[in-house]
C-alpha cells in the first residue's frame, strides 16, 4: 500500500478502523445534508482544480469490500484514482456512472460510456496509488475538499465482469477518513 511518506501506514489503518468501528468520520455533514456547491465551469477548465494541489493534513484509509451475493471482489495490485470534485468531474461522474454520490457498475459499461462525458484531461490533477494485497489503499497529504475514489475490482474465485466502483468523500479539518468500497 503506497502512503505519503508522512503517514505511517500502521497507525492510519488503524486510526481508520478505530474510526469505522465508531461510525464516525468527524465533523462534517450529516450524511443525508446536501453535498456543497460546487464552482466554476461545467466545461473542463485547469485553474477549477488549482485547490486540489494545495499541502493539506487530511488522509484517506480505504478499504474494498464490494460484494455481489456470496461473490467477493477484490482490487488487490489495481490502480485507485483520486479524482478532485469541480463542476467539470461532477458532469463526468454523471455521465459515467449514472451518479455523484456513489456506483458499482460493470467496467466495460463505463468504458462505453465514456465518449458522452465531457471532454478534458483532469490527469495531472489526479492522485493515484495501489491497491494492496489485502484490498486496502490510503491517499495522505490533502487539502480539504471533496473528492472521487475510484478503482476496478474483480471476482474472487469465479469467471464474471469486472466492476468499476466509484464513491465521493469529502475530507476537512486535517483528519482521517476511513472509506469503504
């Protein structure tokens, strides 16, 4: 699992799990409060993501544990984007997963998707890591702000389609937010 270096992994699983295990995530809106307002362009535009590169305290812990029956999944060895949310991404989001909150969807649907989102690099403002072996991932250093987690995950012990999973978090105050998929 790949963490900024000023985040020991050890400790942030585990403040992450200790999180989990209080259903809390700090202060921040109550889960059914609307998500904020988001500004700038719905066209692709650089300077809407200028705040995403700024040094900020906050990390997030993730953890996959998508299932479909007694099917699990796993991203072990898969990329996992960090994407920050502009009106730009949230169009994208719209169009490739049908949602801004959340998704799980079949991976090849997604990719068929993808000619109706709207056009625009967001790469050098996305942040990337690894998934581990056991399905873990943490990104460290960010400003506050929300963001989009993503990654592709497959079938565990069975021949099926691989599944695109998407989820916005939200990270403030210098804290850890653990996330799960």
């Amino acid at each position: 699992m790949h963490v900024s270096p000023r985040v020991p992994l050890s400790g942030a699983l585990a403040l992450a799990a200790l999180l989990a295990a209080c259903g809390t995530t700090g202060p921040g809106p109550a889960p059914s409060a609307p998500p904020p307002v988001v500004v700038g362009s719905a066209n692709f535009s650089a300077a809407d993501f200028a705040w995403s590169q700024r040094p900020g305290g906050n990390i997030i812990a993730g953890k996959v544990a998508y299932r479909q029956g007694a099917t699990r999944f796993t991203c072990a060895g898969a990329s996992v984007v960090l994407t920050p949310e502009t009106a730009w991404s949230v169009r994208r989001m719209q169009a490739l997963y049908g949602s801004v909150e959340r998704a799980a969807l079949p991976s090849d649907e997604v990719r068929a998707r993808t000619p109706r989102a709207p056009p625009g690099d967001a790469g050098p403002f996305v942040r990337r890591t690894t998934c581990d072996e056991a399905d873990q991932f943490a990104f460290g250093g960010l400003p506050d702000g929300a963001w989009y987690a993503i990654t592709i995950v497959k079938p565990v012990g069975v021949t099926g389609p691989n599944v695109a999973l998407m989820k916005r978090i939200v990270v403030r105050g210098g804290r850890m937010v653990p996330l799960a998929l």
